[in-house]
C-alpha cells in the first residue's frame, strides 16, 4: 500500500512538472510565432527539450526524464521532430554572440565577457 502511495506522488509530481514545462512551451510559442521541438535523452539529468521558433529563435529546457518532456511537448500541441537536422536545424537564426561562443574563441575571435 505504501509503494502505490509513493507511486501515486511522483506521478502527480511529472504531472504538474509536464503542466509548468508545456506552459514555458507555449509562452516560448507565442513570443516566436509559433515552435517546433526535438526532445534529447541527456543522462540522468533527464531529457532536453530543444525549441525552434518561426521567426528563427530558439531555447531549452530540461526535464527530469524523457517521459515527462514528451508529456510536455504533448500538452503543448508542438510539433516534435526525431532528429535536430535538415530543415528544422536550418530554421535557427544565430548571431554574432553564438558564433562568438561556439568557435569564435578556438578561431581568435573576440571574447565574451
């Protein structure tokens, strides 16, 4: 009996940790015209949702397993792709503080910060 009290609780708690993730997704949505997503298992820390924006915006956000992203970008109604490639990948728009940060360094660009 104990057991399914215990299960019962981290059910509701992925629940409402899907409901506060979908929400972000959706805010996210609005403000870029809408999204598409990729979900990624990243180890024990969980799962990372990747958006991408119409207008070429983008973000993440973890959750704490791969189910309750899935459940997230679910009640968020977003189109979710297998892979980060092709054609979603090319929606991103980056500027010069991502290039700066990915390589700029390494290739004698400027520094951050």
């Amino acid at each position: 009996m104990a057991e399914t009290q215990v299960d019962e609780k981290q059910a509701a708690k992925a629940e409402r940790r899907a409901a506060r993730l979908a929400k972000q997704i959706g805010h996210f949505a609005k403000e870029h015209g809408g999204a598409e997503g990729q979900v990624a298992y990243i180890g024990q820390r969980g799962a990372r949702i990747v958006l991408v924006g119409e207008d070429g915006g983008w973000g993440d956000l973890v959750a704490p397993s791969h189910a309750v992203a899935l459940a997230a970008v679910e009640k968020a109604g977003i189109t979710v792709h297998e892979d980060f490639d092709g054609e979603f990948a090319a929606k991103v728009k980056t500027g010069r503080y991502e290039w700066t940060r990915m390589a700029g360094i390494q290739l004698g660009g400027p520094k951050n910060g």
